[in-house]
C-alpha cells in the first residue's frame, strides 16, 4: 500500500477520467492522494474532491505561478479553507524562477503569506521550488527561526523529533541541501525524474538520503516514471517511483512504501503506524527486536521516542519471552541471518541471545548481533567466550575514535566506555568470525582515522552508515 503525496487530481486534464483514475490508484495499492492546490478555485475544488472521497486529501494554497492572483482577500480565503477537516498542509507554495509565470518580489511576498498562515493554523507546508533553492531556502530558514513553536508538538514527551514541518517536493538540490532542509524538519520528495535516464542528481541524493526523510509522489498529471515519460501521469505510477528508490536504496518496495507512508503519517497526519513488532524482516535479514533498554543515550537515538525505523514501529510494550521469538523467526533458514537488535542494546538480554541462537544455529541459520559493544561491561564478565560457536557476526557502533567524542555522542562515560567497547572489539576478531565496526557518516567523525583504526589494529571490516 502506497500513499500518493502529491497529485493534482483536480487538474482539468484529468476532467475526462477522475474517477476512473482514482480507481486505478486503488487498484494499484495507491490507498490515500494528497491533492495540492494551485490557486483559490482549485483549493475549493480539492477540498470538494476530498469530500467525495474517504481516500483523498487536500491541501490549499497559492502556487508561485498563480501568486499574482493572490490578494489579500483570497489568502484570508485560504486560511479560511484550511480549517476543513480534510485539509492537511498549505500547498503548493514557493518560488518558481525558471518560468517567472509571477513576478519574482509578488512570489516571495505570497509565499511568505501563506507560510504565517501555515503557522498560525499549525499545518505544515508542501513547497515547490524551480531555479529558486537559495530563495526559497533563505525564506524557510527565516520562518522557522522566527517561529519556534510551528509544529513544534512531539508524538511523546521523551521524542527527539518534533512534527515535521513540511515537504519540499519535486525536491532538485543536492545532498547537501537535503541534509540541511531534513535537519530544519523538513521531507524530500521526487516524482517520475528518479526514474529518468540522465538524473544523476535525483540519484544520488535517493541513494543517499535514508528513505526515513522521504515521501512518495507522482506530481500528476506532470513528470510521469519511465516508461510513461511524455505522458500524462497518475497516481497509480506511484509503484514505477517506489521500485526505483528501493534499488537506489538496496531495500524492497515494501521497505519503501512502508518507511514513505510512515513519513505521510507524521507531516499530514493520514494512514496509521504499525504495530509494535518483536521480528521485522529488512532486505533479506530478520531483525529480532529483544529490548528497547540501553546502557547508552545516544544523541541521534530516538529509542525514548516515537521509535520507528523506517516505517517499522519498534516501541514495544515489555520484552518478547525466547518462545515468542522462536516463533517469530520460523524457519531461519530463509534469511541470510538473523540479527539481535533491539531498539536497545541486546547484551542486555545476553541469556535470550544465547538460548535463541543455540535454536537458529541448530535449524541452519546464521547470527549477528548489532551492538554498541559494551556487552561486557553491562555483564560484568568477558562476554564474548560465551558467544563462540552461537553467533556468526557481530556488528559494533565506534561511532567515534575519539574517547571524549564518543562519550559526548553516546552521554557514556567516554574514559570507560570507549576503551572497554576497544577491547571488546579485539576479543570478538580474536574469537569469532567476523566483526563489522561502523561509524555514521558525519563531517565531524574523522572516518579515515576510524578506518584505520577498524583495519589495522583491530583488524575487523570498517563500515560507514548514514546518518540521515
Ligand atoms: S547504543 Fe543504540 S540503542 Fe543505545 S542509545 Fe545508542 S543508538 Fe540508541
Ligand atoms: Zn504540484
């Protein structure tokens, strides 16, 4: 199942077929469109739309090239409209240089507007920008600074998120630019141009950027996927989008439209989140959620929180018994391996570990644990003995070379955590067959000290993993 965040499902090219387009969509596992509006008729007609229908959503709004349409009057309209119950951000508002339909000093003054309209109203925005990222980013940074309140709400008290603040759809800049529109709380999303032969851009920012910050979209009736390029698109090409960010992000299309329609949920409130699960499968492993109890904060951590990865809801009421993850897992011998994780740290449950690896191991399958290495020290013995002949792989989080670093990234006590995590490491390559040591991919994190410090003296596989 799919949602569509962005279809012009009111455009008049779609006069002919409306319904049976809607059909389609359905058909093609699209279950919830978000329609954008362009100016005041088509936010009055998006909203009608989604009267008719439980499975649209409207926004309303100036778009850039209608701004000079837009008065005072009208915009009161808007806000006016934004209080129906079906009306879930402001949109599609921003700025569009490349065609100028507006001019340029009546497009800001619009879409400054509609965004303290946003704001007072508590909705967030869906923006399009065209030959205009430095504008546009300059107005966004200025509104969300002066307003720290907009969206400021959290899905718990212990979150480290805030409600997102909006979309930049039909996203064009490069990594750099999304890393810093995701960081102001803000998704990313791209039509049909991911699918498009020389996209290099496109590309690499969906290879990138973790599908998390993602949102789907077609932009219908525009910039239809391959093999419909030229054509007029429609919502139930939504799948040609979704295949192609789950090769760039070597994940399954469940994967993607799972973590995209998670993202759907949090910016405009629509669709529902999982429930908690104790096994998930990714890519071709199964991942056994033991705890959500750690020994570690991590800054970046989001386990107190709303505790959702990619999609999967990981915020589990109490910790599954070894039965239930036994019967969770089936046969192990349909996954490359099965990984204890947690949304926390597994050594915790080190007993859980050992039993539930002796079962996996006897029916032919593999293990991993996924740690933040400080197994020993939450045990208070040497751990990893006890780990020989049970588990295959283990993954550790350096996440720092530096003791203080990670002490600070961690909120461990760096002096003693670091060194032991070190030797815990080193006591694994010596004992078991293979040891994976990952680093985030952050500018502050020296990867190629970290590197060298995996490779050479310690001799375990370095990895790096996004942060964002
Ligand atoms: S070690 Fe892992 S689970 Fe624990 S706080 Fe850090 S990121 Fe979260
Ligand atoms: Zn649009």
């Amino acid at each position: 199942m799919f949602i569509d965040s962005h279809a012009h499902l009111t455009s008049e090219q779609f006069n002919i077929d409306r319904e049976e387009t809607i059909k389609r969509a359905l058909d093609a596992g699209v279950h919830l469109i978000v329609n954008p509006a362009t100016d005041l008729e088509d936010s009055l007609r998006a909203i009608e739309l989604a009267e008719k229908h439980d499975c649209v959503y409207a926004c309303v709004g100036f778009h850039p090239h209608e701004a000079r349409k837009a008065d005072e009057k009208s915009l009161q309209q808007i806000e006016e409209l934004s209080r129906h119950p079906k009306v879930v951000a402001i949109g599609e508002i921003g700025l569009d240089f490349y065609y100028d339909f507006s001019p340029r000093e009546q497009q800001e003054e619009v879409f400054k507007a509609q965004i303290a309209i946003a704001q007072r109203r508590n909705l967030p925005i869906v923006i399009h920008t065209r030959e205009s990222n430095d504008a546009t980013l300059t107005i966004v940074r200025d509104a969300v600074t002066a307003s720290p309140e907009w969206r400021s709400q959290k899905a718990t008290p212990e979150s480290r998120y805030s409600a997102p603040k909006g979309v930049f759809h039909c996203f064009s800049g490069d990594v750099r630019m999304a890393w810093e529109v995701i960081n102001m709380g803000f998704y990313i999303s791209m039509p049909g141009i991911v699918t498009f032969k020389k996209a290099e851009l496109a590309t690499e920012v969906a290879s990138k950027v973790s599908c998390e910050h993602f949102l789907l979209e077609t932009d219908s009736p525009y910039l239809a996927p391959t093999p419909h390029r030229g054509k007029r698109n429609e919502p139930a090409n939504i799948p040609l989008i979704a295949e192609k960010i789950a090769a760039l992000q070597h994940l399954s299309v469940e994967d993607i439209a799972r973590a995209t329609n998670y993202s759907a949920y949090r910016l405009f409130g629509i669709g529902e989140v999982g429930k908690p699960q104790f096994t998930y499968a990714l890519r071709n492993s199964l991942y056994v959620n033991l705890t959500i109890r750690c020994d570690a904060d991590c800054v970046f951590c989001d386990r107190k929180g709303e505790a959702v990865i990619k999609g999967i809801n990981l915020r589990i009421e109490g910790e599954p018994t070894v039965e239930e993850v036994i019967a969770g897992i089936g046969d192990p011998k349909q996954y490359a391996e099965i990984v204890f994780c947690g949304y926390g740290e597994p050594t915790i449950r080190l007993d859980a570990i050992k039993t539930i690896s002796q079962w996996v191991k006897a029916h032919g399958g593999r293990t991993r644990i996924n740690t933040d290495g400080h197994g020993s020290i939450i045990n208070k013995r040497n751990i990893v003995p006890e780990l020989v002949g049970l588990i295959d792989a283990v993954s550790i989080s350096l996440n720092s070379t530096d003791p203080q670093q990670y002490g600070e990234l961690m909120r461990v006590d760096g002096a003693r955590f670091f060194p032991a995590m070190i030797e815990f490491a080193k006591e694994s390559v010596r004992l078991l067959p293979k040891v994976i040591m990952t680093v985030v991919d952050l500018d502050v994190v020296d990867k190629e000290k970290a590197r060298r410090l995996v490779e050479e003296e310690i001799g375990a596989v370095f990895q790096t993993r996004p942060y964002f």
